[in-house]
C-alpha cells in the first residue's frame, strides 16, 4: 500500500503559522470561514473575467466570420473568370478590393483594440483584487491578525502593497503604449483612469493608515525636549530611527521602499497625464521622466508622514510666540536640524534602493519641515497681519511688523537651504535653481493679494525714505573737484556715479531698489518675482524718475535767458537719469533680469498683448525705463542747446545783420587792416560771452559723453545761424569786412578749442564761406564761371576743398565778392 502524498510545503508552513500550539484550534471554524469567504470571492472574480472574455470573443468572432464570408464572395466571382473577362476583373479590383482592404484594416483595428482592452481589464483587475484584499482584511475586525503574527500580517500587507504598485506599472507602461501609437483611443484611456483613480482613492490612504501606525510603534514622534533640560543642558534630541534595532529597521525599511514604489507610480501616472494635457503627439522618455521627476518637487509622502506628528507638538509651542516670530523660525531650524543626521544615514540609502533618481533625503526633509512652517503662516501669522494692515489707517507699525516678518523668511530659506545642500558637492555656475527643497516665500503663490501687500509695503518704505533724502538739496548736487582739463574731458568711458557726476540722491536711489530687488529674490519662481518688482521696486524707480523730469522742466519756466541755477538744476537732473539708466541696462544683461524678460515676453503674448520691446533687447525687463530715461536726457539736452543759441540770436541779431559791411566809425575804408592787431567786432563779444560762459559751466556740471553731444551740437547750431543769416547775393564784402569775419570767426572758433584740436571742423559752413571769400578775384572768377557753366559743378567744389556749400550756395558766396580793384 503506498503512502500517501505529504502537503506541499505553502500548506504545512500555512498550518504552522495558524496551529502553533493545541490551544490554536479553537479558531479554526473562525479561519475556515474567512477561507470560505476569500473563495467565494475569488470564484466570483473568475467568472466575471470568464464572461467578459466570452463576450469579447464572440463579438471578435461575429466579425471575423464575417470577413470570411465576404472572401468567399471575392473567390466565387474571380472563380469562373476568363481571358475574355478582362474588364470586369479590372472593375472588381477598382470598386471591391479597395473596400475589402479597407475592412481588413477596420478589423484588425478591432483585434488590437479588443487586445488592448482585455490586457487593461487585466491588469485594473490585479489592481483592484491586491486593493480590495488589503481593504477587506482591515474591514474584518483584523480577523487575520487574530491568526497571524504581527510581522506576518506586515509582511502580507507590503507583498499586497507591492502587487497593486506592479499592476499600475503594468497599466502605465500599456497606456503609455497607446498614447503613443494610439492617441486615438481616448475613451479607453479615460476608462482606465476613472477606474484607477477610484482604486488609488482607497489604496493611498489605506498604505499612509499603516505606515503611520509602524512609526507610533517604534516610537515616533519623540519628545521635543532635551533629556537634560532639567539641568540647563540642551542636547539634541533622540532620534528614533537611530536608535531602531535590527528588526525593527528592516521592518520599517519595506514599509518605506513599499510607500515610495507607490508614490514613484503615481508620480509616473501624473507625468503621462500632464504630458496628454500638453497636447504632444509624440512622447519622448526624457520628458517623460523628467516630468517624473517634478512630481516629487514637493517632498516625499515617507518623509512628509515624518513630519506631521511633529507639526502638531510644535504648534503649541508657536501659539505662544505669535508676537515673536523669530522662537518660530529658530525652533523650526534647530528641529530640521537634530534629526538631518538620521534622515540622512537612514533614509538615502532607502531613496537610492528605491531608485529616486536625483531625491535628496536631506532636501525632502527640508520640503517637509518648511511645508509645516507654511501651513502655520498661512492659518496663524499672515491673516492677523493682513487684517491689521487692511483695517489700521497708521500703517507704520504695521509696515514695520510685515518687513521684519519677511527678514526672518529670507534668513530662513537661506538656512534651511545650507541645511539642504550640506555635504552635497554642487557647481557653483549650475547649482543656482536646481535644488528642490521648498521655499517658506511659496506662501505667495496662492494669495497673490499678499504678494501685493508686501510689494506695497516695500515701496511705501522706500517711498518715504527717499522723501527726506530729496527734502536736502544738498543731495541734488555734485561737488566739482579740481580736475584738470584734460581729465573733465577725455574719460568717455562712464561706470559710476563719479564719471556720470551724478548726485548722491541717485545713488540711493539705485541701491534702495537693488535691496528691494534683492529681497524679491527669495521668491521661489520668475512669476512671482516680475509681479514683486513691478509693484516695488520698477514702482519706485518710476516716481523718481518722473521727479527728475519735473527738475529738467525747471528749463521751460524761463525767459530766452538761461539762468544758471536752472542750468545746473537740469544738468545734475540730466546725469542722474544718465547714471540710472546705465544701471538698468547693466542690470537688464544679468542672467536674472533676462529670464524674467524673457517670461513676461512670453506672457504678454501668451495673453495676446502687445508690448513694445527694445529690437536690441527683445527681452527686456526695464526696456520701458530706459526708453524714458533716454527720451528725457536727449529731449533736454536739445532744450539747452536751443536755449544757449536763442540767447546767441538775440545777442547778436543786430551784428549777423552787418556782417560784412565796413565799419567807418572804427576803420578807414582804405586802412591796410593786420588780422592779427584787428579786435573783435563790439557787437559781438557780448554774444561770445554768453556761449563762452555756458559751455565752460556745462563743461564742469554736466556729464562728459553728453557734452561731447552738446558742445558739438551748439557749434552746428551757431554755425548755421551765422552762415543763414547773412544776406549772400544782397551785400558785398569789402575787404575789410571780410577780415573782420575771419577774426570774428576765429575768436568763436577759440571758445570751443579746449574741446577740440580743430574746432572749424564743426563750423563747416563759415569755413568754406570764409574760403571763397578770401580767394583771388580772378581765381573767384574762374570758379564762378565754372559753375555757371558746368554739369559736375560739385565735384569741381569738392576738388578745391569745399566739402559742404553747394554750387548755388557757393556762386551766392562768390557773388557778394567785392570784384573791384
């Protein structure tokens, strides 16, 4: 008689589990009902699968026959065809063969879709059956508990966890599948989500239920007192996850592993449906992955569970110090602190065997700790800030509470960040931007009317400094030092406030903007950051500028006279912008600004708005203050260039009107005048005077490249009013009216000569008029036939050095030759 087959070796270790002792079998009616149960269970799922797949298949199969039949139809007509058929053959292949084609594709289609479908409902199915398993045994009172040790029924729940985290691998890696090549397929897609999204509804909360529940049992959180602060010596506080044994550690490293593998799924799940919102056709893995990636910007779900039983110990501690924000900060910091040891050697090596490419264990603790930070501002601290700031007319205290909260966030976020990125080696050019530990300023993305509040907090701040600092006039000033000539002239290579001769009031005002801006900073995207600066510290800059136009208008209120107050007024006003707008393009090329113009470029147009960008600088963020800035020096400075040649006009309308004509009074018409004893006409020195005076105070006062412009501009000016005004053609130059315009000319010629080696290269019309003027008369003659008569009549100008007087303007000349004698 042979002996009977022993149990598999599953069965004898189930028994041994369950019937450890005699005592054990009073539960076994208990365990063979619940054994009843899950079959019954199990049956009841394989005949719904059985139904669906007999339901498919006979849905394939009706159309496959179908196809059959219509072949046969193809084959009995092509069956009795001839040599003399041959055009009713070519009929059937133009008219049938197309549609039969066609429906071989549609069939097929069919086949794949119905693979599809059936490998979905498969894996959804394994998802949903490791759910509900999950589900099912917490239901029941923890029956299997009663049976089971409790590592077991741990050990069970991770291999269940684990099932369902395959499954919705298996379902992304299938739907990815089918975005790709299938992106028509939307319904089954969206199917497959509803159904998923309902099962992880259940499954999340279920895996942080139990992940939870090992942390109290191993004794997290612990007590956020030192052991010896009894005796004023404060230690850091005992970290639990140092302090696990062998069994508890591997304990708590599955649950880990198994809660991170759910959370990389749902993160891949996240990626693909962000990737179908975007409308790609097309997916490539690296973006795929890389959006992956993002989804774990805001911190671990293992580590984050972490956090939150601390957060509720901590708030009791906060509530105390509501009007000391800064125990806050500090308690925050030094808790993320004691436990960064244990974080760091525990969890790695946790996050690198689950694969989270990239995920610091440092910088999620960090996330962590900050979002717990942030969720109590957000409930506590910022509401009673708001509603102070909203309902008290004296804002003062206020302004001063808001600025000082914001200190305390920079100081923070610059320590938790050090905290973040200890030990880790970065690239100084790289790293900025790339960490992904939390910012506490983040509070500013969800309530952008704080955003403005603060903005508006800066900027009255600002506002207010900078009234008391224009209130002296002194600050609108630049002291001249002693320069040498050379040395107020030469230096075209302008970079601070010095060179430009700026006055102090402008450089507070660049470096207030530049802290406001540096505290905009803080502010964890370019979003944020654009509306800040527009509200702050663009804002400011803005209202001075426009208090510097106000200066420059000083120039209209006065008469044809310029007066040297107002001329100063506008020349250290005209500096200013210079200075400030060489500061904003500077600031315009870094890095930051670019970016930041770049978005709002994009934005603008996003949102189908115009706005007028610098061809140089399509990006620009201050593109419209430099544009200002640069309109109001040049429109000014033509402002003073015409006040300082009207003034020349009046002066000296009486003498343009008698140039040329001989002065009988003070010379003989037939005196032999020497040039060199000959003094300048008397109604001209007061003329002389006046420009000499305002180009040696503009000189001094007014910045070098824009009195290089200026200087240049007033001798083109004086130049073509003096050529302009003379009655060429009506008068006729004695010869000594002619020598007295040339000592005139030079004595005019000698004012702007410090400026310049040839000064008569900016007088280009009196220049050539004085040349034809001094020819000899049979050479003027010669020439004026010439031009009379020839066609290239220019060119026979440019050949006796006459660059600028045309041949009309130069036969006029000419023609007021005295001729005679």
């Amino acid at each position: 008689m042979a002996s009977p087959r022993p149990p598999p070796a599953s069965l004898r270790s189930f028994l041994d589990a369950h019937f450890a002792s005699p005592e054990d079998l009073a539960s076994a009616p208990a365990l063979a009902e619940l054994l009843r149960r899950e079959c019954v269970g199990l049956d009841a799922s394989l005949r719904r699968l059985e139904a669906q797949l007999a339901s498919v298949s006979a849905s394939w199969l009706a159309r496959s026959a179908g196809a059959r039949a219509s072949l046969r139809r193809i084959r009995s007509r092509g069956g009795g065809f001839g040599v003399e058929e041959e055009d009713g053959e070519e009929t059937l292949r133009s008219a049938e063969l197309p549609a039969l084609v066609q429906e071989i594709h549609r069939i097929d289609a069919i086949r794949l879709y119905a693979e599809a479908a059936l490998q979905l409902e498969a894996f959804v199915g394994n998802l949903e059956d490791a759910t509900f398993s999950i589900v099912r045994q917490a239901s029941k009172l923890n029956l299997s508990s009663v049976f089971r040790p409790a590592s077991n029924e741990m050990q069970w729940k991770q291999e269940k966890l684990l099932q369902a985290v395959d499954a919705m691998r298996d379902i992304e890696l299938e739907l990815l599948r089918i975005s790709t090549n299938r992106p028509q397929w939307t319904n089954l897609i969206m199917a497959v989500d509803s159904r998923v999204d309902k099962t992880l509804a259940i499954l999340r909360p279920k895996a942080l239920t139990d992940y939870r529940a090992l942390l109290a049992a191993l004794g997290w959180p612990p007590s956020l007192s030192s052991p010896d602060a009894a005796n004023n010596k404060y230690s850091e506080i005992p970290n639990p996850l140092i302090l696990m044994n062998e069994a508890n550690k591997e304990k708590y490293s599955q649950s880990f592993l198994a809660l991170c593998a759910l959370q990389h799924a749902q993160a891949n799940r996240e990626a693909r449906q962000c990737q179908a919102k975007g409308a790609s056709a097309s997916m490539s893995d690296s973006k795929y992955f890389d959006k992956t990636a993002a989804c774990f910007d805001n911190g671990l779900w293992a580590i984050d569970e972490l956090v939150q039983p601390i957060a509720s110990r901590l708030e009791y501690h906060f509530a105390k110090w509501s009007e000391q924000p800064e125990f806050i900060f500090a308690l925050v910091y030094k808790i993320a602190r004691d436990f960064m040891g244990g974080v760091d050697d525990i969890l790695q090596p946790l996050i690198d065997r689950a694969r989270l490419v990239g995920l610091s264990a440092k910088e999620s603790w960090v996330t962590g700790m900050v979002k717990m930070l942030l969720g109590y501002l957000e409930r506590q601290i910022f509401p009673v800030l708001v509603t102070s700031y909203q309902a008290t007319d004296d804002k003062f205290e206020v302004h001063s509470s808001w600025m000082h909260l914001n200190d305390l966030m920079i100081t923070f976020d610059k320590r938790m960040q050090l905290l973040a990125d200890s030990g880790i080696q970065k690239i100084a050019s790289i790293s900025e931007g790339l960490t992904r530990s939390l910012s506490v300023f983040s509070i500013y993305s969800e309530h952008s009317d704080w955003l403005h509040m603060w903005a508006g907090v800066e900027l009255n701040s600002a506002q207010h400094k900078l009234k008391s600092e224009m209130e002296d006039e002194i600050n609108w000033s630049y002291s001249i030092k002693e320069l040498g000539l050379q040395e107020i002239t030469s230096n075209f290579l302008l970079s601070t406030r010095e060179d430009y001769k700026a006055p102090t009031i402008s450089e507070f005002v660049v470096k207030t903007a530049s802290a406001m801006i540096e505290r905009g900073h803080a502010l964890p995207n370019r979003g944020l950051r654009i509306q800040y600066n527009r509200s702050s510290s663009v804002q400011f800059l803005n209202d001075f500028f426009l208090v510097l136009r106000e200066r420059c208008e000083a120039l209209q209120l006065t008469n044809t006279a310029l007066e040297d107050d107002s001329l100063l007024k506008a020349s250290f006003a005209i500096n200013a912008a210079r200075y400030c707008e060489y500061v904003l393009r500077e600031w315009d090329d870094d890095i930051v600004f670019l970016e930041m113009g770049a978005h709002r470029k994009h934005v603008d147009e996003g949102q189908g708005q115009s706005h007028k960008h610098s061809a140089q600088h399509p990006c620009s963020f201050f593109g419209d203050e430099i544009a200002f800035l640069a309109k109001l020096g040049t429109d000014y400075l033509e402002q003073i260039m015409s006040s300082v040649l009207l003034e020349f006009e009046d002066l000296s309308w009486d003498y343009v009107q008698n140039i040329g004509l001989p002065n009988e009074q003070i010379h003989p018409v037939d005196e032999v005048l020497d040039e060199e004893n000959l003094g300048v006409s008397p109604g001209f020195v007061a003329s002389l005077e006046v420009v000499r005076d305002r180009t040696t105070k503009l000189m001094l006062h007014l910045n070098s490249k824009d009195f290089l412009d200026l200087w240049r501009s007033i001798a083109e000016g004086l130049d073509y009013f003096i050529y302009s005004s003379i009655r060429w053609g009506e008068l006729t130059f004695s010869d000594q009216g002619v020598v007295q315009l040339r000592v005139d000319t030079k004595a005019l010629l000698h004012i702007f000569r410090p400026f310049c080696l040839r000064p008569e290269a900016f007088f280009p019309f009196i220049s050539d008029s004085l040349r034809l003027l001094a020819m000899r008369k049979t050479d003027a003659r010669y020439l004026l036939e010439v031009l009379k008569n020839a066609k290239e009549n220019d060119s026979c100008l440019r050949q006796q050095g006459l660059q600028h007087v045309n041949a009309s303007q130069a036969m006029k000349i000419l023609g007021s030759k005295r001729s005679d004698g």
